[in-house]
C-alpha cells in the first residue's frame, strides 16, 4: 500500500487500515488525504502544493476579478506599463494584461489536466496489462511503443497538432475543437512514455505474492490487472501523473506560443508570450506576464513531484 | 560483440522504418491541401486536377510512400512544394546551422552539468549545492521560450551584450558571428544542464553511500581518488542514459530555440514547412530529426555497451 513507504520526519507513520466496508468513494478520498498529509511532511510539497492550489484558484474565480472583458480593446493605452488603470500594462491592442492572464489560466489547465488524464489512463491501461501479459504481446506492444518514442516529443506534438486541424468534427464547436486537439495531441505523446513506466511497475509487482495467490484462486485477468497491480502502482503512478502534468503545461505552451494552440481572441499563455515578442525590447513586461504565469505553475507542479518522490522514496526521473 | 552491434544497427532500422511509415500517414492527411495551397484564392476543380496529375497526388498512397522511400535511400528528399527546390540542397545548409548550435549546447552544457552535479554530491546540503537545486528546478520548469526571453530582456535589452536575433546572413556559416550564438546556446543548455546535474547529483550520492566506496576510503585511498576512480565513474552509467534522452529533447528544444531567436536552422524551417503545408518537406525535416533521434539513441547504447561489460552479455 501506498502508506507503508517511510516519511522523512520522525513523526509517527501513518498506519494503513485494511478498510474494506466503506464505499471506494471514501476510502479514495482517505488515500489522497493520506497523500497530501505526506506531502506536507516534504519541503518540497510544503511549497509547491500552496502554489498549484494559487493557480487552481485563479483558473477557476479570477476571471471574475478580471477589471476588463479580456478581449477588450483600449486603443488609447495600447503596450504600456504597469499602472494604476491597468494594473499589469497592456498589449499591443490595449487589451489589459491582468484581465488576460486571469482568463487564460483555465484553458491552459483544463487543457493539461484532460489531456494527460486521458494519456494516464491510455499509457497505464496498457503498460500494465503488456506487462501482465507479457510475451510476444508484450514484445510486440512495447515495439511500437518505443517506435512512437522515437519521435523527440515536441517534433510528434507538432505533428499530430498541424494534423488535427485538417479533421473537422461537426459535432463540436469551433472553440472548443481546437481545445480538443491540444487535449488529443498531450494524450498521444503520452501513451507510449507512460505505458513503458507503468509497464515496468508491473513487472516488478506481477512476481509478488498476492499476485500469485490471486492467480491460483483463479481469478480472471482483467481482476487481477486493475483490482491487484493498478491498486499496488499508486505511488509510481502519482510521481508519472505529477511529472506529465508538468510536461503537459510546457506542451501546452509551446505549441500557443509556436501559434499551433488556442486561436485568438481568446487568450493562451504560450501565444500571449509569442506575440509579446516583437515588443520585447521596448516592452519587456508584455512578455514577462505569462511568463511568470507558466513558470510558476510549472515549478509548483514539479516541487510536488519532487515532494511525492521524496514521500515514497523512489528514484529521481529521468525527462522523457 | 559483434551480434551485440548487429541487432542493435537492425533494430535502428526497423525504428527507422516505421518512424517513416507514421510520418508518411500523418502528413498524408495534410497533402489534400498542397494543391489548394498552391492555388490559393483562384482554384477552380479543374486546375486543381491538374496541379494534383503535376505533382503525382493523384496516385495510390502505398505507391507514393514507396516512391517516395526509394528516394530518401537515394538521398533525394524530393521537391519542396513552395519553390520548387531540391529539399537536399534546401536542408543542408539549415542542418550544418542547427549542428553547431546544438554541438556547442552540447559540448560546454554537458561537461559543466557533470563537474556541478558532482561537486553538490560531495558538497551534499551545502550552500552551493541548495542554489544550484534551486536554480535546475526552475531551469527544468521553464519552457525554452520563457528563457529565452528572459535571456533576450536581460543580456539584450539592458545590458546590451549580445544581439537579441540570430539572423544569419545567406550562404554565411553562424562560426563567423559566434555572439550570436550564445543566447540560442545558453537557452538550450538551460533544461539540459538542469536534468544532466540533476541526475549526476543523485547517482554520485547513491555510489558515494555503497560498501565497495567504504572499503575502498577504509583502506587508506585518498578521498580524490576514491571519488574520481571508483564512485563517479560507475555513477556515469545512468548519467549516459539521460545524456540520451536528452539529445531527444533537444531537438524539441532546438524547433523552439530558432523560432524564439530567428535563427536559421532546421527547427525554424520545419516550422515554415507546417504553416506553409509543404507536405515533402515537413516529411523531410521530420525523418531527418527522428532518425537523429534514432541515430543519437544508438551511439548511447554503444558506448553504454562499451563502458559496461555486463550489458553485452544480454
């Protein structure tokens, strides 16, 4: 279980009790409890969690706090300064900065999040019952796996980010296809990364005794994949899921700021900072807005990993 | 040994192969619209038959991918669609560009992340190592585009010490002006300095904490040497790994790299190549990045396999 992992302060460990009569709603809500108790214990975590739950916040009520409707034009004001108007400056059609960057957090988060939820799900899905499995399936699943890797990520983001604009859903509104396919794109370059680590876990947990057990009891082996291994990669799988959320911001971003993200007008961090670009020598805050913006939330997600690695005690990752 | 190398040079081959094939099926989605694009605002049905027939569209696409394998192994890329260029003499130039922007990321990135992961594994908690922490995880959590930026505004814009654009004059080689390479240099090493220090730290730690370290301080060797011929160098191994997967992300990093500093390389072209939707040369530039990728992977196994015996009996 995932508590049993030893916490770096002398404070007693939490002890795991088998609790099998409450519903799994609550016994998930006690896990991540558990979870963000450890977290707290690391420095890391006692840092970083404040700033993902900062983000969290803004995402979800800052754009009431907005002063101005983000796609509002000033164009008397337009590339200034901080000040006491606009309280960040403004952007080369007077739009104001704060209102912007407050109104853009969500998408680029609703965004990451979704996408390495589905590429988590997918990749884990996988790893696991390959590795289960094992065998010339195994062989042959991680085969074109590791040929997916071998595309360097951003070149493979590229690609399945220019493709997806040539397929056109009529199910779905413009605005909310192009979110689509950032979602699509981070899920697609994630699968194969996430499956190999996963996979791995498995490996290593298919060999235990609760494993054997289960298979002599003759249970079948979609049970023993999600009701005996998924159950036992809870903390490798919180470290992956922590480190592609990060990768997934930067993903994210890059693709607005190389113009391949969410279209104007609505505001995208990454695209915010490729337009700030031909003013940065005489406007440096323009750029330096989203920038903060992305960093932090970034290093507030890293820090967690850091912290959640700490907690369980697994090795640093290597980036993939 | 020899069996070793044979089926890792296969197995390079096979990855090569499909990296191909996938590449091939994604932009073949896009290739309806190289004709379109072509013709812009005035197309009619008819003239966009006839720039299809032109450009051989119209054929059967394994008949097309077969076409067009048979001539990368020739070395011929084919022909951009945009200018009408042979893409081999298109590339090379842009290539050599990228080659010493990231050999010289490359080169000073690597040996410095080395000798500082190293010193904050022996000054382990020390003042030092706490600030180079610090510094790798902000580094690892910034996009290369934020760097690069902050770069430009500090040494560009106030301290004025380096050109903010890395425009390069045609037919003139980025060794001329080595100013300005720095900034694209210095944003590139930037992720890259942060996870190769990051993981020398941790593994010369962990070599430093094993028996065969404590027998080997026990038995009177000078701590140097303890260090430099028994723990780092077995420290190194993992370090050769994400050396690797490094180069896979700097290739990601190099795309954005030019794009932020306008320099002329490969990155910057296979951008173009998407907003132009010139469909032979993004097939091109992505083949040609992969199989570096590839290429990359199996020079690490290599030598991987050459500092560890114990790898080649497997």
């Amino acid at each position: 279980m995932a508590t049993v992992a030893r916490t770096p302060d002398s404070a007693p460990t939490p002890v795991a009790i088998e609790d099998r009569t409450s519903a799994w709603p609550v016994r998930a809500a006690r896990a991540v409890a558990r979870e963000i108790a450890l977290l707290l214990r690391t420095p890391s975590g006692r840092i970083g969690l404040p700033l993902i739950l900062i983000h969290v916040i803004i995402a979800t009520i800052g754009p009431m706090f907005a002063p101005y409707p983000h796609t509002e034009f000033h164009l008397e004001h337009r590339l200034e300064g901080p000040s006491a108007d606009f309280l960040l400056g403004t952007d080369q059609f007077g739009r104001d900065l704060l209102s912007r960057v407050l109104s853009g957090a969500s998408s680029i988060i609703a965004m990451s999040v979704i996408g390495s939820i589905f590429g988590l799900v997918i990749g884990t899905s996988i790893g696991i019952a390959s590795g289960y499995k094992g065998g010339m399936v195994d062989e042959i699943v991680m085969r074109i796996m590791d040929a997916f890797m071998s595309f360097p990520a951003l070149l493979l983001a590229l690609l399945v980010a220019t493709m997806a604009r040539e397929w056109d859903f009529p199910v779905l509104s413009a605005q909310f296809e192009e979110k689509a396919f950032i979602v699509l794109t981070i899920a697609v370059v994630f699968i194969p990364r996430v499956a190999r680590v996963l996979r791995s876990a498995a490996l290593q947990i298919k060999e235990l005794e609760f494993v054997q057990s289960a298979r002599l009891r003759g249970e079948p082996g979609w049970y023993i994949v999600f009701r005996e291994i998924l159950p036992n990669t809870a903390p490798v799988l919180g470290v992956e899921a922590s480190v592609r959320l990060s990768y997934a911001i930067l993903l994210a971003a890059s693709l607005g700021f190389l113009g391949l993200g969410v279209q104007p007008p609505s505001p995208d961090w990454g695209r915010m900072i490729g337009e700030s670009q031909q003013f940065i020598v005489t406007h440096p805050t323009y750029a330096l807005v989203p920038a903060v913006g992305i960093a932090t939330l970034v290093i507030g997600i890293n820090l967690v990993a850091d912290g959640l690695r700490e907690a369980h005690e697994l090795p640093q990752e290597t980036p993939q | 040994m020899a069996q070793f190398f044979i089926v890792r040079i296969s197995l390079i081959l096979v990855t090569l192969l499909f990296v191909s094939i996938v590449v091939f099926a994604m932009t073949e989605v896009l290739s309806g619209d190289a004709a379109d694009a072509i013709l812009g605002q005035g197309r009619t049905e008819e003239n966009l038959q006839a720039i299809r027939e032109q450009l051989g569209l119209n054929r059967p696409a394994h008949v097309r991918y077969l076409d067009w394998l048979g001539g990368v192994v020739r070395g011929d890329l084919g022909t951009s669609l945009r200018d009408q260029q042979s893409i081999s003499g298109l590339v090379g130039s842009r290539l050599a560009n990228s080659l010493v922007l990231a050999g010289f990321a490359f080169m000073i990135g690597v040996p410095a992340a080395v000798a500082v992961g190293i010193f904050a594994a022996v000054k382990q908690n020390s003042f030092l190592d706490r600030f180079f922490s610090v510094t790798s995880l902000v580094a690892i959590s910034l996009p290369e585009f934020v760097t690069g930026i902050v770069l430009i505004i500090v040494f560009s814009s106030w301290l004025d010490l380096f050109p903010s654009s890395s425009l390069i004059q045609p037919g003139s080689s980025p060794l001329e002006q080595p100013d300005i390479l720095v900034l694209p240099a210095a944003t590139l090493m930037g992720v890259l300095f942060a996870y190769i220090m990051r993981m020398t730290r941790a593994n010369v730690i962990e070599e430093l904490n094993t028996d065969y370290v404590r027998t080997a301080t026990l038995k009177g060797l000078s701590y140097r040497r303890v260090l430099f011929r028994h723990a780092v160098p077995n420290a190194m191994l993992p370090t050769i790994s994400v050396i690797t997967i490094n180069i896979g992300w700097m290739l990601g990093g190099l795309i954005i790299v030019e794009s932020v500093f306008a320099y002329p390389g490969l990155g910057r072209l296979l951008l173009t190549s998407i907003q132009n939707r010139d469909v032979p040369l993004l097939q091109a530039l992505a083949l040609l990045l992969a199989s570096a990728y590839a290429l990359s992977n199996l020079i690490a196994d290599l030598s991987y396999a050459a500092l560890n015996p114990r790898v080649r009996l497997t």
